[in-house]
C-alpha cells in the first residue's frame, strides 16, 4: 500500500515560494541524511558545523523524494527532484506554517524547567490510544525541532503534542506562534539556565511566553504547588485565557495528586481530576513522575479525550533512554540494577532523583553517580554543594562525582558517603566497576554536556550488555 504524501512538490512549493524541479511526493521530513527514510523530503539546513547541502546527492540515493536546497548539487539536472529557495531555515519554517494551518487537530504543547520531554512522551502515548497524534520526536523543541515537527504533522491527526524549549528570553514566543495551540502545559519553574537570566522569575517570564501563540478559547495547565503558580497565571489571563486547570498536591488544585505508592518500574497513584476520584498504575517509578500524570490526565481530558481510557494508558508508558530508564546488569555473582538519567540535569531534577533512588528497594547500596549540573551561572558551585542536605537525609551509601562544579558536593558530603571524584567520565569508570556489586541500585545523572552517558555504557558493558563510547 502506498503511503499517502505528506507533501506534494505543488504544495511545498505553494508553502515555500521555492522553485519545483523534477516531480516528487514526500511522505515524511528530515533534516539528517543518516536518519532519512526512503519518501522523505530532505530539507538541507547549513549549522555552524555542518552543511545539509554537502549530503543531498547522499539523501537522494538513499531514497529521499526529494530535497529542499538553497542551491542544487552539482551533478543535478532539470529532473532532479529539487525545491529550491532562498533560505532553507525559513522555507522549513514555511512549511510548519502551513502544516499547522491544515489541521484539524487540537494542539498541546509543552514547556518547563524539568520534565518536559517525559510529559510529553506520556501525552503523545495516552492521546495516540484514542486518535491519530503527532508528536515531537525525542528534545526536538528548539527553533529546529519545532517546525521541524509541525512539518511532519499529517493532515487526518486529531492531536499534536509538542515540546517547546528555551535557554534564553524571547526564545519561546516564535515557537508558541508557529505552534499556536490550543492548550499550555508548564511543568514546574526551577532554576535553570541562570547563565542567562537574572532570576528565577525572569525565568518564569520567558516559559510565560507559551501563552504568547494562544488566543482567549486557550487551556493553560499549571503547577498549582511551583511557587511561580500566580505569576504564570497572571501571564495567561493577560492573554485573555481563562480556562486555566492548576495541578499539584495543594488542596486548591483542580487536578490532584493524593496519594503515590513508589514500586521498582512503576507507581501506583491516587488522584482527583477535576473531582473526579481516579486510581491508576504509572508504569514509571516517582512522585515526581506520577505528579506530571496528573497534569497529563488534565491535559487530555481538556481536549477531549477520554479521561478513563488516559488513566488505563498510563500503566503502558516506559521510561526513554536517559531520562529513568530502569536496566538489570547481571554480573558473574548477581546482577544490579541501573537507572539512567544521564540526559540532564538541574538541581530540582537531581533532588528529585536522589529521592526516587533512595524509595528504591535494594539488597545492596544505594549508589549516586553525578555529573555537573550546567548553565547554572554564579551560583554554580553553592548550587552543587546544596545537594548534600538531600543526599544526607535520603541516607545514600555512596556518592561518585564527575567534573569541576561536582567537586564542591564532594566536598560537602560526609567522607563515608564519598564514593569517589573524577574530573571527567572516564576516571571514575575503573571505580565504578570495582565498585558495584550485586543487589546494588545504582543512579547515573547529569547534564548532557558531562557526557553521564559514558558511564552508563561502561556499566551496562560489565555484562556485556553494550560497548561503551569511548571517554575521550
């Protein structure tokens, strides 16, 4: 069965003003040769370190419909199935618009200081169980991922779900116009990206931007327990929404968390939606997680979906790479276990791991591995430090650190908590594999930038269950 076209070169060109050459239909939209898939619209964006131009002639051999260029390769010819235009960046940008302008679907997006990627996964999962979603692959939430993923929208969805982030003011609001949704949900304001802001009500501002793309028939979905809660709802009546649902375990909460019972890989969760009783299974381990269910259920019900139904579909959603992912490591006397948060980090997000990892119930230790929390600013170094107040009263075994700002809780920590300290990866690997040993729990966690990843390879390949990277 042929896969019906996402975009005809007629309609791209329409959305574009590019020149068509050649005859093509597209199915899907890439911006990276390596992940194309044969049908796909390559659209050549030129980085700071790359240029999509120099891999066209590559993407069309792989099977690439066609391609969006600035300027065609060399070896092209009248026939090449080509869209050429004035600024790739722009003309993908251009189809996002006109993505979004063709659906009938009911948008949602996402933002938030920590949480965001897993909040949407577990839309994108309890929505795409009652009608056809688009949704943001993986972090794709930036001034590229965001057209990128409304470019993809297929024109029969009922829902889009995306994700939209910021690492500087003014950042969100082209995004929220190009998305224009129908309903805002923030996770939480915490202190994140202070490099670049002043505090953290400038960073409650910039996330506020979200309602910027929204018109007065908006849903905001707030965090009624984030002491940011009245500002960011100030920030959405001044856009004219009024329907906003609060979220939280205050008894003010429209949607509330009332009780959750932490289990290896999943949580059971008490909650009340909109007065509405509800018991479910979360099929991720923390409060945290099952506090950010409870947006979701609210999320969806608001636009339409079958509340019930969203609950039952909750127990199905599994962690991602990176971001809690749970893995049995069987070594030669027992095996361990090792939950992955390498992706990011940030210092409510690392107090929030520290306490799933301490509910966890262990044979052995309780073992923390912690890599630099970053674009913190100033305060980086009493921000790291901070971390030993909840490492002591969760009543962690061992902690390792990785890096520069890591050596400040090093230091803070009691010595029989200090596992060790390295300033890269690599030097606490050897430690590590000495270290852990059967009925174990151990963490791994840290910005993406201390490459926390390295470690979690390493771990997996005691038993030969990955190849690790190598440390560099």
């Amino acid at each position: 069965m042929t896969a019906a076209a996402l975009w005809t070169i007629e309609d791209a060109a329409r959305a574009t003003g590019g020149k068509p050459y050649g005859a093509w239909r597209a199915t899907g939209v890439a911006i990276d040769s390596r992940a194309l898939r044969p049908g796909d619209l390559f659209v050549a964006l030129k980085g700071p370190r790359f240029d999509g131009h120099d891999f066209v002639t590559q993407a069309l051999e792989k099977g690439a419909a066609g391609a969006l260029v600035e300027r065609p390769p060399g070896a092209a010819s009248p026939n090449t199935p080509l869209l050429v235009v004035t600024d790739s960046q722009d003309a993908l940008v251009r189809l996002a618009e006109a993505g979004r302008a063709r659906t009938p679907a009911r948008i949602l997006v996402v933002t938030g200081s920590v949480g965001k990627t897993g909040t949407k996964e577990m839309l994108r999962h309890v929505l795409s169980e009652q009608g056809k979603t688009a949704a943001s692959a993986g972090s794709q939430n930036n001034q590229i991922g965001v057209p990128l993923s409304l470019a993809r929208m297929a024109t029969d969805c009922r829902y889009g779900v995306f994700e939209i982030g910021m690492n500087h003011p003014g950042e969100i609001t082209p995004l929220t116009r190009l998305a224009r949704p129908h309903l805002a949900l923030i996770t939480t304001v915490e202190a994140t990206h202070l490099e670049a802001f002043a505090s953290v009500e400038a960073i409650a501002d910039a996330k506020a931007e979200i309602f910027e793309g929204m018109d007065a028939h908006g849903i905001a979905v707030l965090n009624r327990d984030n002491a940011h809660h009245k500002r960011l709802a100030r920030a959405a009546r001044r856009r004219g929404i009024e329907r906003i649902i609060s979220f939280g375990r205050s008894e003010d909460a429209e949607a509330r968390l009332l009780e959750v019972s932490v289990e290896p890989g999943a949580s059971a969760v008490r909650a009340s939606i909109g007065g509405q009783p509800i018991d479910y299974r979360l099929g991720l381990a923390g409060a945290h997680w099952a506090l950010n269910s409870v947006a979701v259920l609210a999320a969806a019900q608001a636009v339409g979906a079958d509340l019930s139904r969203a609950a039952e579909s909750l127990a199905t959603v599994t962690a991602l790479k990176g971001r809690g992912r749970r893995q049995s490591v069987t070594l030669p006397d027992g095996a361990f276990e090792l939950i992955d948060e390498s992706y990011n980090a940030s210092p409510a997000s690392m107090r929030a791991a520290i306490e799933l990892l301490a509910a966890m119930p262990a044979a052995g230790r309780h073992i923390a591995v912690l890599g630099g929390m970053l674009e913190l600013g100033p305060d980086s170094e009493a921000l790291h430090a901070g971390l030993a107040e909840p490492i002591e009263n969760a009543g962690l075994d061992a902690v390792y650190t990785v890096g520069r700002f890591m050596h400040a809780l090093h230091d803070a920590l009691p010595k029989h908590r200090r596992g060790g300290h390295g300033a890269g990866p690599g030097d606490l690997i050897p430690l590590l594999r000495h270290a852990v040993g059967p009925g174990d729990v151990v963490m791994v966690k840290g910005s993406a930038g201390s490459r926390m990843g390295l470690v979690v390879d390493a771990l997996l390949a005691a038993a030969g269950d990955a190849t690790p990277r190598a440390a560099g």
